[in-house]
C-alpha cells in the first residue's frame, strides 16, 4: 500500500504543537488537497505508469461511510485553515525508486495545492534517520513523507495495521495521538462477533478521516515471472524462493 504521512503540530501548525485542533485542521486540508483533489490514481501513475494489465486499486481506505463524512468537511482552503505560507518539508530517498516517484508526485500535489514546498532528497539511509526526529522541520525534522508498506505487516486488520496506530510516541514516524482511535482499536479486540467488529470498523473509518493518521494513496500488486516448469510457487505480494520444485 502506498502511504503519506504528516506530522503533528510543529509542520503545518502556525500555532505551535501544543494546539492540536488547529494542526489537525490544517492536516484535514492537506488530507483533502491529496486525496480529493488529486485522487490516488496520481500516484499510481506515477508508480506504475501506464502499464496493462494494471495491477492496481484505488480508493483504499475509503469506505461509503467516511466518504460522505469527508464530503460534508471536505470544502476547507488552506487559507481558511490558517496555512499562511509555511514552508513544508518533504523527505525523500533517491535510492528507492518507487518511493521516490510517490513523493515527488505528493510534493507536486501540495504545491499545486498552494503551499511551500521545500522537497528534501537523500538516501535511504538519511531518510529513515530523518524521520525519526521530533525537532521542527527547519532544525532537522520533516513535513511530510511518502512510502510503501507490503503484505508481511499484518495490516488487514485494524490491531495489526501500524499506520492507524494513534497513541503518540508509541506510534509510528509522525506521533499522531487520538485517544478515540485508540479506543476503538481497542474495542474492536474485545468485540463478541463480527457484526459488533464492522460496526466499530465504520465507526473507526470515520474517525481516521478527522485524524488523519496517514494517507492511503492507493494499492498496487508486485508482479513475478517464472518459467513454467516450477511448481508450488506462493502467490503473494512479492515472490518468495523456498518450497518451489521442477515439474
């Protein structure tokens, strides 16, 4: 899955970390300009291309039910939130590619979207040293970051997917804190049966739209060849080499 994310309070907050409802204002508009606005076929474009057949999903993470949410919300400018020129700061690695083209199409986005984009590029290295600073973006920290997560996290659920994780400095590159979410995360562990688990998914859905943890930017499948005389080949998201024989 493709996956931006932003930080709390010190990237796009004028007033400071320690306003949460403004940040997470201005978060809501940055969530609008890259995913109503640009929708996520852009950055599926810009990671694979035209290719056909063209393994890829779009509309990830949007339920019907955050999605008329989003709609009635969704008519904020970035002014009207209070955005008034701030520099952004995009990191990106030069030495993985598809990461890299998901964030130079994010970081057009946002600056098709009116705001000051200051795109940062190094290796990965740097990148992954980077984003685990909490300073401001002009003392060594970052805006915004662009990435991929695969199959082998256990994301299919909402306990096992860490991107929704909102306890904090507990939680991934980005810290979003959001006691609700966490309760439902929680809740939907304890749920008797699966009726009682979707209702509190929808619920949660909802509620990662006005938090904004991260952005889904769609979903994509790693195609493999292989000769045809192998059998006992796993499908999968990316090709594994144990269990395989000759025919």
């Amino acid at each position: 899955m493709n996956q931006g994310w932003t930080r709390r309070g010190q990237d796009i907050d004028l007033a400071g970390p320690q306003e949460i409802e403004a940040s997470r204002y201005c978060i809501h508009t940055l969530q609008f300009s890259l995913v109503n606005s640009a929708g996520q076929d852009n950055f599926l474009d810009a990671l694979l291309g035209d290719c056909d057949p063209n393994p890829r999903l779009v509309r990830v993470g949007d339920s019907l039910d955050s999605r008329a949410f989003r709609n009635q919300i969704g008519c904020v400018d970035f002014q009207g939130a209070g955005y008034d020129g701030k520099q952004i700061v995009v990191i990106a690695p030069t030495d993985v590619q598809p990461i890299r083209a998901l964030s130079l199409a994010g970081a057009d986005q946002l600056r098709l979207a009116g705001m000051n984009v200051d795109l940062q590029e190094m290796e990965l290295g740097a990148t992954a040293r980077r984003r685990q600073s909490q300073a401001a973006p002009d003392k060594g920290g970052w805006s915004a970051v662009f990435g991929l997560v695969d199959r082998s996290l256990p994301n299919i659920h909402p306990y096992g997917n860490p991107m929704i994780r909102a306890d904090g400095l507990a939680a991934a590159s980005g810290w979003p804190k959001s006691p609700r979410i966490e309760s439902l995360r929680a809740a939907w562990l304890d749920a008797g049966n699966i009726d009682e688990q979707r209702r509190i998914c929808t619920e949660l859905q909802i509620q990662l739209w006005e938090d904004v943890p991260y952005i889904p930017m769609g979903e994509y499948w790693q195609s493999t060849a292989y000769r045809k005389d192998l059998r006992d080949v796993l499908p999968g998201c990316f090709a594994v080499f144990y269990g395989i024989s000759r025919a």
